[in-house]
C-alpha cells in the first residue's frame, strides 16, 4: 500500500509530516502509520474542527488554530516541503493556493505530487493544457514535482531544496 511505503520513506529519512490534524481520511491513516513506525507528527487543526470530534489525538504535536487560513499559514511554516495525496476539494484547495504562493515567490520549498494509480493525471493533463493555450508559464509548471513512488518524489523534493535558484512552493 503507498500510504505504508510513504510511512516508511518519511521515518527512514527522519522527516517529520506536518498535516491537517485530523484522524480520518488518508492523512489520518499516514499519521498512524507514521507513529507505528516511530515516526514524528505534527498536526494543525481549527479550533471548529476539534470540536467535530475528528482531531488526532494521538499526536506528537497539535496545534489548534482558529481558522482554515491560519492552518495552511502555520503548516507552511512548520514544513520544509509540500506534498499533495489523492484527496477531495480542500486538497485541491491547499495545492493551488501554495502553488499560487510559489510562483509569486512568496515561499521558497518543493512542491510535490505523488500521483498514486495515476489519480493526478487528468489534473496534469489540464496543467499541460493550460501551458498549451497561455494561461500558465511552463517553468512554472515545472515548479511541481510528480511521481507514482512516494521514495523517488521525496528524493526530487530534497535535490529540488538544495538549488538555491530554485523558486519553491508549499
């Protein structure tokens, strides 16, 4: 399962995974993962989320927040890197606004795509697309990192970090 090989990659390389905070969905079962293997997890959450009853509370760090946009702040200041999962809306959501962060050069930091299954690649498709007709700058597209193996986006993440020149985005 990616969800487990991912779990594995970010506790080998001593990554610790900064998210949402919840304990459903994806992201909650790679933060267990991530705990079972011994891993680091810091969690944000809105205060009106906690309340739902879906924060993790098994974490090694939450923090409550009072808004969605106080989250995504505090994530992106707690993360060296950004990498988006299969997910719904809100997911679509957070890329697009730390896209927008990266390419106004508002943040520094690799953003990354891990397309399990080839779930992204009708949203690639329409990124290519929007190269072809002029509403997005190929060397902005090229800001974002893709791959199917969770190992070989990480490794992009890192040699993309370690270009000073590079424009990164969370």
């Amino acid at each position: 399962m990616a969800i487990e090989h991912l779990s594995q990659v970010l506790v080998k390389e001593a990554i610790t995974l900064v998210y949402g905070g919840g304990k459903v969905g994806i992201m909650g079962l790679l933060a267990d993962s991530v705990l079972e293997n011994e891993g680091r997890v810091i969690g944000v959450i809105p205060q009106f989320l906690l309340e739902k009853e879906v924060g993790h509370a098994g974490l090694s760090e939450l923090h409550v927040v009072e808004s969605m946009h106080e989250r995504k702040q505090l994530m992106n200041d707690l993360s060296e890197g950004i990498m988006m999962l299969p997910g719904g809306v809100g997911t679509l959501e957070e890329f697009f606004e730390i896209f927008t962060w990266l390419q106004l050069g508002l943040i520094h930091k690799p953003l990354g795509i891990l397309n399990i299954d080839g779930f992204y690649n009708l949203l690639l498709d329409q990124l290519e697309k929007m190269v072809q007709e002029n509403y997005l700058k190929k060397a902005n597209l090229n800001l974002i990192l893709v791959s199917e193996d969770p190992g070989t986006l990480i490794h992009q993440m890192k040699a993309f970090q370690s270009k000073p020149e590079s424009v990164w985005f969370k």
